[in-house]
C-alpha cells in the first residue's frame, strides 16, 4: 500500500484519483495482514484496488465526476464493493471518470481529463480513464470500471493494460450509479489475466438487489485459466478496408491474423451488415436511458442545489443547469427527444429493433465462430482537447466497442504492443454469452 501511495503522489499529475483513502488502506492493509498470519485472509488479500468513481463505497465520497454529486457521501456501498471488501481488497481510492461515465475521453469530467503516462499530451480514454491510468501507472495493482459502450475497455487499450467486460447479468450493478441500465457493466481493469479471472469471479454472481443478474453459478475461473486448443475466429473485414482505421492499428491485427494462422487457428474475414447502425442504436438507447436515469438528480434527493433557487421549479431549473456539465446535457436532452411522444417510434422503438438486430447477428456470428476480433479502438490515444472540438467524431470511434455492448456479449481488449510514437495499442475479443472463461483463456494467447 506505502508502494502504491508513493507512486499515486509521484504521478498526482495525471489526475487518475478523485480522492485517495491514504489513511484508512494504510489501516486496513494491517487488518488484512493480521488475517493472512492468521490464515483467515479472502482470496483477494493484498491485492491493492482502485474504484472508479461512479461506484458507491459506504461512508465514502462518491461524485461521479459532476459537480451535482461533488460532496455527496453514499449510505451504503454497491454490492461489488461488499464482495470485494469479503475477499480482503484494500481500496485505495477512487478514480477519475467521464461525468457520469458519459465520454470516450475522460475529458467530460468536472476535475478535468486524465493525462495518459505513455504520453501526457494524450488522453487516457473514457470513461474509466482514471482507473486505467491507475493501473498503467502503477498506482494500484488492479481497478474496477463500468463499461456501457466500451468505458473499461478502450481506456485500457488506451493505456496498454487489460480491459473486461462481463456478459451482461453477470455482475450485479447495485450501487453502481446508472448511467444506461440495459447496457452497464461492471469490469476489471489488470494488467494480468489471472487478476481479470479473479475479480471477476470475487465479482459476479446472483445479488438479490439486481434483478437483471442470471442466476447461473460463477465459475472458478481463476482455476481454470489453461491453453486452449484451435479456434474458429471471425474478424470484421471492415476493420482492414475502412479508411476510418488508423494504419498501424490496422497492421497490429493483420499481424494477429496471420500468427493466428500461422498456430493453425482458422481466422475468416466476415462482413457486418449493420455496421453502420451500431453508434447510432447505440447512442439513442445509451442517451434515451441516461435521460430517465438522470432525472434524480433534483437539487432534493442527491447533491448539489443552487444556492440562488427559491422555489420547486427553480431549485429543479437551476440545480441541473449548474450541476450537470455540457456532455451529459447534451445527452439528457437528445435522450428525452428520442422518448417524447411525437419521436419515440422514430427513433427509440426503431433502435430497440435495430438492437434486437444486432444482437442476433452477434449471436448467430458466434454460433460459428468460437471469437471475433477486432481493434478495440480505431486509433490509439488521441490529444487532449479532440473530444471538445467534435463529439460525433468521438461517438464515432465507439464504433468497435458498442456492438458487445448492444448484443451484451462479454468482450476483452489486450495490450498488443506500441505504435511507432509509443502509444499503446488494444485487439479486442468478443465471445458468446457467459464464455468469459474461454474468452479468458484465449486472452492468454495475445499476451
Ligand atoms: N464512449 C461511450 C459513451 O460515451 C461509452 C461510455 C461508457 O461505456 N460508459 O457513451
């Protein structure tokens, strides 16, 4: 814990920490040493984690980096939080994300971006930015993201670490400040698979408080991470030919292509027709549901109130506008668009099909094949202040993380190596509903 705390001061400029619990890990390392001498240590005793900032811990600050949460202490903490704490993680901290996890830059956040080690003039990617960067850094040995559109994994690519994000209902997501409930997950950011394996299996599981969970047992899958035999991959073709893709992230997955069969895997370039529907479904369920989901955010129930309201309509009017920051906005104001009566057929209902679409088009892919994989991002790390000039062009670079999003299919994005300018790049790796487990242990083979 001393180790980690040196290393979050030393690197206190890249801003990955919204808060860091000095005193109270220095504590609770003790406890946990006292339990490991005396042979009643969890599973997870030592491990040193850091939470993402929109994840609720008792009696401790949580803001989901907006101003409306800034000072707002939960009462309780998120049910991955309990299993965590089980198990004898120490949290150290928590971490720096999009407002609300509604970014792909970590640049939304009220307490500003956080720089990416690998170059600071870079960004460390959203939403979980501060958590990768966490991890990158070694500010801690493993940190916990949410991940609704590709949040754990394209900062992890970003930072070169690795990125998980379970199927969906497979991890409970009481206490996890919502951002888009049908898409939400939460995920282990670690530099090891094994570390992925473990978490996730601390993690997952039936949780009476999120009715949404499947009731299925959680795997061992720690115990279980061994070589696997010869596999059946799909890439998207898309991937090589669109002029959308950065060369070398291109060149990192032909290279993959080819070793893959090389080792005698069977590797097919196959087409998705909805390709071109996956950010815009995407951002009109992600926003319709973030609109509903933010409603609570009153200036009564939680937070911040404007110290210049002076009745109900006021307080509402004035809490939000001075609480919620532009992005999360602009989304509550497309998002309650999209859900108001004259255009809800024309574009929530039709995204809901679209959705339904894709996810069976997933579904039908992995059917076939064992994987399907695909950079976890079209470029790597962009500079800071991008995001601010064009939003579309950030939504736009979702493009390859959303669709595991939308099928709810888990998925997991690898370091791979450095571009020529030393930014790290990810592939990511998508595989059927609740095969976290091979996807697990194929992971195995990138690294
Ligand atoms: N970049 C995506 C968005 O802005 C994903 C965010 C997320 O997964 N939380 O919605």
């Amino acid at each position: 814990v001393k180790n980690y705390l040196d290393q979050i001061k030393k690197n206190a400029h890249l801003n990955a920490f919204n808060e860091v619990f000095e005193q109270e890990s220095l504590i609770n390392a003790k406890n946990v040493d006292d339990r490991i001498k005396n042979g009643t240590a969890g599973k997870l005793a030592g491990m040193v984690i850091a939470i993402k900032d929109n994840i609720c811990y008792k009696g401790h600050q949580v803001s989901a980096s907006s101003k409306i949460l800034k000072d707002f202490t939960s009462i309780y903490s998120s049910t991955i939080v309990e299993r965590l704490l089980a198990e004898d993680a120490i949290i150290i901290g928590r971490c720096n994300c999009d407002e609300f996890a509604m970014g792909g830059a970590n640049e939304t956040s009220y307490f500003g971006p956080v720089k990416n080690m690998a170059d600071e003039t870079k960004v460390s990617g959203g939403s979980s930015g501060g958590s990768a960067v966490a991890v990158q850094a070694n500010m801690c040995h493993a940190a916990i993201g949410t991940d609704t559109g590709g949040s754990v994994r394209q900062p992890a690519s970003f930072c070169g670490v690795i990125g998980l994000k379970p199927t969906y209902g497979r991890v409970s997501r009481h206490g996890i400040i919502a951002f888009a409930s049908s898409f939400d997950q939460v995920g282990p950011i670690t530099r090891s698979v094994e570390d992925a394996a473990l978490l996730l299996e601390v993690m997952a599981g039936p949780d009476d408080y999120d009715s949404t969970l499947a009731q299925q047992e959680v795997p061992a899958f720690s115990a279980h991470i061994e070589k696997t035999g010869k596999k059946k991959i799909a890439y998207l073709q898309e991937a090589i030919s669109s002029p959308g893709v950065d060369a070398e992230v291109k060149d990192v997955l032909v290279k993959y292509i080819d070793k893959l069969r090389a080792d005698g895997h069977t590797v097919t370039p196959i087409a998705f027709e909805q390709l071109d529907y996956l950010v815009p479904a995407y951002y009109i369920l992600a926003m319709a549901e973030a609109s509903s989901n933010l409603a609570r955010y009153d200036g009564v129930h939680y937070g911040y109130r404007s110290p210049s309201a002076d009745d109900l309509q006021s307080t509402y009017k004035r809490s939000r506008s001075e609480g919620f920051g532009k992005e999360v906005k602009r989304r509550i104001m497309l998002g309650t668009f999209v859900l108001s009566a004259g255009y809800y057929d024309a574009y929530y209902a039709k995204a809901q099909k679209v959705r339904r679409l894709i996810r069976e088009k997933t579904d039908q892919i992995l059917n076939e094949y064992d994987f399907i994989l695909v950079p976890t991002a079209p470029e790597p790390a962009f500079a800071i202040g991008k995001e601010e000039k064009d939003p579309v062009v950030t939504y736009l670079s979702d493009i390859f993380t959303v669709q595991a999003s939308l099928a709810g299919v888990p998925a997991i994005s690898l370091p791979v190596g450095n571009n020529s300018k030393g930014l790290p790049l990810g592939l990511q790796l998508l595989a059927k509903h609740f095969n976290e487990q091979e996807l697990l242990n194929f992971s195995k083979y990138f690294l």
